[in-house]
C-alpha cells in the first residue's frame, strides 16, 4: 500500500562559485563578473527531515515543475532540482561547465543543507550528465573542453554521489541527435534544398513500413551529415584561432532536427509510444520548429554537446568507469528515450550493485498516467530504502 502523500514546500536555492571566463557566453551577470550563479530549488515534505537528497539536474532545462521530482517530495524524499548556467538556453552550453556546476551543487547540498547523502536522480538529458559527472569525480581526469579549452574539472574538488538513478534516460545528446537528425538536408545554409529520397515529410518521399535497407541508408546519411556540419565547425573554429583578432567564437543554426524513423513506423526498435508523435508533439513540426535539438548553437557548444567525436558526456561510455549503486528505469512507451538507450547503458555498467526495472505503458514525462507514475515512485523508494538512502 502507497504511504500516504506528504505537503510539500518549495525553497529557492541560489549557489555562487568563483570562475573566470575567457570570454562572456551567457548574458547577463553571470559568468561576466569572474562568478558563476546557479538558481535551483529543494522540494520538501512537511514534517519529513532526511539525510538523503535526490538532485535532479538537466544540462539545458529546470526539472523542478516536472512531474517525477514534486511526486517524489510527496512520497517523503527530499529533492533538490538545479539549474545549470545555461538553464533554457543551451546554445552555448558546454558540458564540462554543467559538470562543474552539479558539483557545486553536490557541494552544497552536503555542506551547506546539511544532508550526509546524494543521489543523482538522472532522468531523461539530466541522465548522460549524472554519469558523465559521478565519472569524473571517481575518477578525475579531464582538464579541457573538446574545443582545446583550458577546463581543468581534476583541480574542482567535484564529490562523487553516494549513488545513481538512470530514469527514461538516453545516452547523450550527441547520440540523440545523430539518430534524429533529418539527412535530406543537402546545403546547411538553405534547409529546403533536400533530397527527396530521404525526405520523410515530403509528399512523394519514402513512408513506413521503413525497408531495413532504406533504414541503414538514413542512418548512415544522418551520420554524414553530422560529420560535414562537424568538419565545419573544426574549420572554422581553427580560423579563429589563427586569425589573432578578438573574436573567438561564431553561432550557426542547424535545421531539421526531428526525423527519426522510429517515430513514424511503431515496427523500428518497437514499444508501446503512440505512431506518428514524439514527447515534443508532431515530429514533422518539431523538424523545423524553434526547440529542435542544437537548433541554436556556437563552435564550442556543438564540439561539448553534439560532436559523437568529440562530445565526453556519453552515458554509455562513462558508465564504465562508475562503481556506485545503479538504477536503472525503462520507460517502456517512451515517446523520447529509443529502447536501446537505457538497455546499453544497464549492459556496460560494471558495478557490483545494479538494477534495471522496466515500467510497462509509461510514457517519457507520465503525463496524464498516475498509475506508471505511482509504480515509478514504489520502485526508486524501495531501491533507495534498500541501500538505506531513503
């Protein structure tokens, strides 16, 4: 039977730390005056106190009005949601920063409220980046961006978590995006100059069921396009380099960035997500709408975030290097999270101590499902009890 749901109370929470930064890249105060502000907030029961928090984080979002955090806090956890410097603006977002930014707020969670355990609570983007993080501070090793940029995370103290949850999570954005990517795109700077072959919006263009032929054709022209569009952000960041003037860095747009197959034609990597609709609403709308994946972006912003060759934050990778407990979730009709992204993570995780758990129906924010949301909740709190983390 369901513990009875606790009131919950909201607390803003503002971390200052010092950094110096070789050039602005986030408007406004922060980063510009050699510190760096970081707004989150802690979701509480009343009358519950704990020495465990669960810190939800995103690269480029705030998690604190989704559903999954505020329904833990009633259930009896404490919860901490934190937004990264590039919060709802990830145009310029270079991971190795988000990573600094999680341990400041680790750090501040232990020192200054007080709590003798963390949780990384990674779910959906914030997944690849509590692994990338609790990677780096058991095991530090980093000390640049893949742009050549001096970000020494070894020197910043970044405290490893006392565990992690890998919740309806995909395996980094550089994957993602490799694997929605619309390859019909033939010039980057005219996004309606297309090939019609493997066009899946066009009147006459290919429709489901997909051929596994024509399915390895446009995995393989998405891959080539990213390295073109890679190619030319390599090119041009090295002309930067040399040209010996002030200006360091260049913002591009990419277009056409929601075309995966899978969301037209169930039968590709099938679970139970409704056809022809993605977790962001229709897939050909989203292709060319203002939220599209790296739709914004710099030079360095794309070789951290988006580059498979160059970006670190791959979940399936870092895993490997992690050796605190693991859960991990599977949304079983995910309409954002393709199958194999948690499977792969579960399967190249080396740890003594990990779970995998999969919720049948539950799509990627629960929305409108209270059931799958309630059956998420018993299973993070009985692993968590189980570990005496609850």
């Amino acid at each position: 039977m369901a513990a009875p749901a606790h009131a919950i109370r909201r607390e803003p929470v503002i971390v200052e730390f010092r950094e110096t930064a070789a050039f602005t890249e986030v408007y406004g105060f922060t980063g510009s005056q050699g510190s760096v502000f970081l707004e989150g907030q802690r979701i509480i029961p009343e009358g519950r106190p704990s020495d465990t928090v669960l810190i939800f984080m995103h690269p480029a979002s705030t998690l604190n009005l989704m559903p999954l955090p505020a329904a833990l806090a009633a259930a009896g956890h404490h919860v901490l949601c934190c937004g990264s410097r590039f919060a709802k603006n990830d145009s310029v977002l270079v991971m190795e920063k988000v990573a600094a930014d999680l341990g400041a707020y680790v750090r501040y969670a232990r020192e200054t409220l007080g709590y003798r355990k963390v949780v990384l609570a990674g779910w959906s983007g914030g997944g690849s980046l509590a692994l990338f993080y609790q990677a780096q501070a058991e095991r530090p090793g980093l000390r640049d961006t893949p742009a050549g940029d001096p970000y020494d995370l070894t020197a910043m103290d970044l405290q490893p978590a006392d565990a992690v949850m890998f919740i309806a999570a995909h395996t980094g954005r550089a994957r993602i995006l490799t694997e929605w990517i619309d390859p019909s795109v033939i010039d980057e700077s005219d996004p309606f100059a297309r090939d019609a072959t493997l066009d899946l919006y066009a009147a006459g263009g290919p429709k489901p069921p997909y051929a596994p032929e024509f399915v390895a054709r446009f995995r393989q022209a998405q891959r080539d396009r990213m390295d073109r569009i890679t190619d030319r952000v390599l090119d041009r960041l090295d002309m930067l380099k040399r040209s010996g003037t002030a200006e360091v860095e260049f913002p591009f747009v990419v277009h056409r960035t929601m075309a995966d197959p899978r969301f037209l034609d169930p039968a590709l990597d099938p679970n139970g997500r409704a056809p022809g609709m993605c977790y962001l609403g229709v897939p050909e709308t989203v292709n060319s709408g203002p939220v599209g994946l790296a739709r914004f972006c710099t030079l360095r912003a794309w070789l951290s975030q988006w580059s498979p060759r160059h970006s670190r934050a791959d979940a399936e990778a870092c895993v490997r290097h992690v050796a605190a407990p693991l859960l991990v979730i599977e949304n079983e009709a995910d309409d954002a999270v393709p199958v194999d992204h948690t499977h792969c993570v579960f399967r190249a995780a080396g740890m003594r101590d990990k779970t995998f758990h999969g919720i049948a129906g539950a799509t990627h924010y629960y929305r409108g499902q209270p059931a799958q949301l309630a059956e998420a909740l018993g299973l993070i709190g009985g692993w968590l009890a189980d570990r005496n983390l609850d």
